[in-house]
C-alpha cells in the first residue's frame, strides 16, 4: 500500500495559537521585526534573505509561506517540547521590545 508523504505543506494563514511560537522562532533564527503600522503588518527581514510578512488577519506572504512549512516540519520532527520552549520566551521578547 503506497501512502502520501506525511509532510505540511504551510497554508496561506498562520494558525492563531502557533503565530507567537512561529514569531518566537523568527526572531531566534536572526530576523528583525518591522512593524508597518499603515498597512497593518509586520516585515520581518535577515541578511540576504527574502523579507516576510505577516498582516493582522495572520495572511503570509509566499516566502513567509515557505518558513512557516519548514516550522511544522520542525514542530512534528520535535514535538511539543518545541512549542514549549518558544511559548517560554515570549514574555522575554515582549519585555525587550517594550
């Protein structure tokens, strides 16, 4: 019996109870937030690589899309512990950026 690979393929959407984790992960991975306050959304930018974007209704951008599918491969290879430990710092994160 041949079963399709079990791999996420992202959405276009970020799911609301991972969108702190995910955000916590960016910003471990080196990217920089920029709030876009007219347009209601974030730019996350790294060095030499595509800048993401993620607006107020948690739509994504196709790079951001591309991520967020390599995050839940991560997320079903490690499991809850992942989530975890990214939840864990959000308050730090918080604090820094206040």
């Amino acid at each position: 019996m041949n079963y399709p690979p079990i791999e996420p393929k992202g959405t276009k959407k970020i799911h609301f109870s991972l969108a702190a984790p995910f955000e916590n992960w960016l910003l471990n991975d080196g990217y920089q937030p920029k709030p876009v306050k007219h347009a209601a959304l974030v730019r996350y930018s790294k060095l030499n690589k595509p800048t993401l974007e993620i607006d107020s209704t948690g739509k994504m951008s196709e790079a951001t899309q591309k991520r967020y599918a390599i995050f839940l491969k991560q997320y079903l290879k490690v499991g809850k512990p992942l989530l975890v430990s990214l939840r864990a710092q959000a308050p730090k994160v918080l604090r820094m950026a206040a």
